[in-house]
C-alpha cells in the first residue's frame, strides 16, 4: 500500500494525526493530550491504517498474528491451506474495509475523547498499570476501530469501562473486540439520552410494582426520576464493586439466568398466556389489544432488581429524603455488598413473579366491582 | 429558606460543575471535599456524581451541594436535571485546550435559558501545567475576561494539583449566596409548597473580578 506524499512539504506526526496517544509514548503523569490539528476530508479505514506503522505489520507477506491473539502464536503459517485462508482473509478484509467508509473528522472527534479516557480506565488494575502499559494502545486501537465501523455510535464515555473487562478476561485483542461489538449491539441504545431515560423508566415502573410507598413519597418530592441508576445501569454495577467483584456480577447480569430459567419466571408466563386466552373471550369477545398492566414484563431484567435491591437496603433513609441532595448522599453511603445484593434482588424477582402470578388470578376471575375499559 | 428538620440559620447551596470532558470537574470537587488529588481510582463521571461540605460562611452555617456532571455530550439534556435549581454553576474548561472554553459558551446559553437564579463562575482548570510551561496556556485570559464582562461573573483559574485558587472560589460562592438570598426566590426544585415568591427579584449587580488582580 503506496500513500503519495509527494507534494506535501510538512507530514503531520503520528501523534498529530491521531494515530497514536501521548500515553502511548510518554509517561502518562505527564499531560494527556490529543493531536491539536484534524485531518481533513474522508478516507478509508484502510488508507489511514496505511499510515500506521504498526498496522503494516498485518500487510506483509507473512502476517504477524500474534499481535492479534495469543491463541495465534502457535498457528503454522506455512502449510499451502493456511496461506489459502490467509488470502481469502485478506481479500475479505479489503472487501469489509473499502465498504465502510470513515468520516475522517467525526472519527477524529472520537479519538479525541478515547484518548482522555483510555489512561483512566482501571489503572488501578494491574492488567492496566504502569507507564507505556501496552494493554492501553490495545484498548484504544479497539476503541477506535470499533468507532470508525460504528459511526452512528462512535465512542461514548463507558465503554472504555465495558471493553476493559472483556479485555482483562481475554487478553486478546481480537476476542475482546468482537465480545465487546457484539455485546454492544444489545446495549447501544443505552449510550443514548432516550434509550438510557428509557432503562431508567423500567426501574421506575418496577418499583411502582414493588414498593408503591417509596415511589409516592419520592415523587412528592420530585425525586421520582431515580437518575442515580444512571452509572449502576450502563456499567452493570462495574464501579460499585471491586474489579473482581464486577466481573462476577458482569457474568451473571450478561447470564439473564433468572430470567430466561427459573420455574417462577416460567410459571408466571404461562399464567400470563392462560390469563389472556381468558380475557379475550370474556372481555373482548371480538378481540382485542391486551392488558399491559398485568403482563409479566420482559423487560425486566434482574439488573432492574438489583437497582431495587439497592434501594430496599436504604429505603429507611429514602423516606426520610426531601431533596435531591439528600437522596444522591443516601445512595453515596451505600455499603455495597454483592452477595448480599444478589441474594435480595431473586428474592424481589420471585416476589415480583408470584405478584404477578396472583394478579393474573384476579384477572381471570375479576372482581364483580372492577369496570373493563377499552 | 427553611427546610424542615434542619437548624433555623443553615442555608443549602446547589452548585453544579458544567464543562467538556476531561475539564477537570472531577479532580476539582475531590481537592475542595477531600484536600487531595487524584489518590482514589480516578475515571470518567458517569451520570452526576454529588458531595458536600460544611462551611461558615458571613455567618452562616452553609452546606455546599456540589453536583459534578458527566462532560460527556451524548446525554447533554440530562444535565438539565442536575442543574435545575442550582444557585451557582461552575462552567469549567481546561486552560491547555482551546475547545473546552467553545463549551462554557454553550453552558452560558444553557443557563441563560433555564436557570435564570444560577450565578455564573468561570473556571480554568489544570493552572500547574501553565506554572510549567506559559507555552502550553490555550485560553489567554482577556478571551474569558471578556465572557467574564458580560455575564459580570468572576474568572479563578485553578489547579487541583496544587489546590490554588478553588477554596477560594467557593467561599465566594457562599457568600455570594448568602449576601444575595433574600433577591431571590426560593428555590422551585422541590415542589410548589416552597415556591412562595417573598420579594420581587431584581438581578444582583455586581462586577467581576479577576483572580489575579
């Protein structure tokens, strides 16, 4: 791959052109900065990896793969069915890279911020300390590539704290990169305003369900909103434990084990699909649309549970809050367990699946009071 | 204004921290809550992060509520929550980028519109690394002291590292408050029954004033 130059007199640095972070080179007690000057124009993904010297390490006759895994070191690239994969590889690969073309700017724009987030992210970690740690350039070299494929995502604050501990467990760049592309899909709504207030709602409702004395009293106050599941939601509890401590409740969460599984979750659907075989003949003998009220909701996902664990723990405190204040001190004081936390939030799971289970028993056979509505 | 429960004398302040990511907000709360840097684990803020601190302030007993927002721009109007009611902002940038102080004016704007009892104070942050090195400062002073002029507020350029300037920044802070409460109405974040308009507002006048001078 030829890059022309010829007519330009002065050729940014790699560090000026974004390619590379200043932690990358230098010590990182010293400033973090990002280039000053943006590239212009759009380029593809390929002709500014061209520009990198270390992705011309994957261009050569013979690629190097252990720099992408260790589970490559070992690989024999010598045999005529190997080089055949690694051709048909490459030739995949100019396809995938000539069809995605990047926005030089808005890319840069990512950069920028990847490059103030990566020489934070879990320093404390060993997997990420010390000056130069190599783990950051593969932190960031995923950071980026996963923006320049997804630009309508791009890079958002969090998923350094996501991609780290797929990265920690792996160790390699390619497994984490694609966990972490994949897991995204799921979450990306949640690195948006609505996808994020939506998820916050979920915990609202859940609590309306669960605790309706709670949720009045806070909302007396305006303080129904329950924004401090913000940071608890989008990382999955991450920077309430210890790194281990995440990475096991990261398992579970990602597991949907309760919900997907258990006898109770089961029992309450299938009460839900007899309840609305029911309700059709006897409320809307012509058909009709379905309570939502009383539906067992899958969207309840038990990290929503652990939200309200979290808040049965200093309910007696939250009733006591009259500001914002005071409610953001009282969850700050927490003194988060996570064995404690995920034995409470089954408990209000199954609570939540037997409610529901007797509420579609009303249904069924309604009180003679209760007024069906349209 | 009384809240229940509370001592008669005590007044609350809400102040937010607004600014780009990486301005420094985080630092900056834990040097005047803690009096320290960057011992804890340190990384980006997710959501709003909120402290406070006790202070005597003309008098006063004065708890400080400081509410450090996410510089991140993809949930900007979910600031909006943070910042309602708040009777001082912090608009911070970073004095090594240009860009951040393009951001403090849209956080201008932001209060302009929505919160019109929000005191303004402009922030430069990272001051240590312009000790360092003069060459490194990318927002001179007579660009913010212009801002500083029409909003009438004041100019502190800090650094959490050394933990110039910041405490006095927010003892000014409290007794701006405290010398101005009575201009202006209670605050409306927590419901109508508080919302009892006592005076009528006049805006509160009052020069800049540049921390160096």
């Amino acid at each position: 791959m030829k890059v022309t130059n010829a007519s330009v007199t002065y050729i940014a640095t790699p560090l000026e052109q974004g390619l590379i972070g200043r932690y990358q080179v230098e010590d990182p007690t010293n400033q973090l900065q990002s280039p000053t000057t943006p590239p212009h124009g759009i380029m593809s993904p390929l002709e500014l990896l061209s520009r990198n010297e270390d992705a011309a390490r994957m261009s050569v006759d013979q690629p190097d793969f252990s720099i992408l895994s260790k589970n490559f070191a070992n690989i024999d690239v010598s045999t005529p069915e190997m080089q055949q994969k690694i051709d048909f590889v490459k030739i995949q690969s100019q396809v995938f890279v000539n069809r995605q073309k990047v926005d030089v700017k808005d890319l840069w724009t990512h950069i920028r911020v990847i490059d103030k987030d990566v020489p934070r992210t879990d320093r404390d970690q060993e997997y990420f300390r010390g000056a130069r740690n190599p783990h950051l350039t593969v932190l960031r070299d995923i950071l980026v590539t996963f923006s320049a494929f997804h630009p309508v995502i791009g890079y958002a604050q969090g998923m350094n704290d996501i991609l780290a501990r797929f990265l920690v467990v792996f160790d390699s760049e390619v497994e984490a990169y694609w966990c972490f592309r994949n897991y995204l899909d799921h979450i990306q709504e949640e690195f948006t305003e609505e996808g994020m207030m939506k998820k916050i709602d979920l915990v609202v409702m859940l609590l309306r369900e669960m605790d309706t004395e709670l949720l009045d009293h806070l909302n007396k106050h305006d303080l129904g909103d329950l924004m401090f599941c913000h940071r608890w939601l989008l990382l999955g509890f991450k920077r309430e434990f210890s790194f281990a401590d995440s990475l096991r409740c990261f398992e579970i969460l990602s597991s949907h084990h309760l919900e997907l599984f258990s006898m109770e979750a089961e029992n309450a659907r299938r009460k839900e699909v007899m309840k609305e075989f029911e309700n059709f003949a006897y409320i809307f003998p012509g058909g009709g649309t379905r309570s939502e009220h009383l539906a067992v909701r899958m969207d309840y996902t038990f990290e929503l549970f652990m939200c309200l664990a979290l808040l049965m723990d200093c309910r007696t405190e939250l009733l006591k809050c009259i500001d914002s204040a005071m409610v953001f001190g009282t969850i700050n004081s927490l003194k988060i367990n996570l064995e404690e936390t995920l034995t409470k939030a089954a408990k209000l799971f199954y609570k939540y699946c037997k409610k529901t289970v007797e509420e579609s028993f009303l249904m069924i056979d309604p009180p003679k009071t209760s007024t069906s509505k349209r | 204004m009384m809240r229940r429960g509370k001592p008669v004398d005590h007044v609350d302040i809400k102040v937010v921290l607004l600014g780009k990511a990486f301005a420094g907000k985080t630092c900056l709360v834990q040097r005047y809550i803690h009096q320290t840097y960057n011992d804890t684990p340190y990384s980006n803020t997710i959501g709003a992060a909120f402290a406070s601190k006790k202070l005597i302030s003309k008098g006063k007993h004065v708890v400080m509520n400081v509410w450090d927002t996410a510089g991140s721009e993809r949930y900007q109007s979910m600031s909006k929550i943070y910042y309602r009611g708040a009777r001082a902002a912090i608009l911070c940038y970073d004095l090594t980028d240009k860009t951040s102080f393009e951001k403090v004016r849209f956080w201008v704007g932001e209060l302009q519109t929505n919160e019109e009892n929000c005191r303004m104070y402009l922030c430069g942050t990272k001051k240590d690394l312009i000790d360092d090195d003069p060459e490194s400062r990318a927002v001179s002073l007579s660009v913010v002291q212009s801002l500083a002029q029409d909003l009438q507020s004041d100019i502190y350029e800090t650094s959490s590292v050394t933990g110039e300037t910041i405490d006095e920044m927010f003892d000014k802070i409290a007794a701006d408050y405290v010398i101005n409460m009575k201009n202006i109405p209670p605050t409306t974040e927590n419901g109508a029954d508080e919302s009892v308009i006592l005076n009528e507002y006049s805006p509160p006048v009052h020069r800049w004033r540049c921390s160096q001078c």
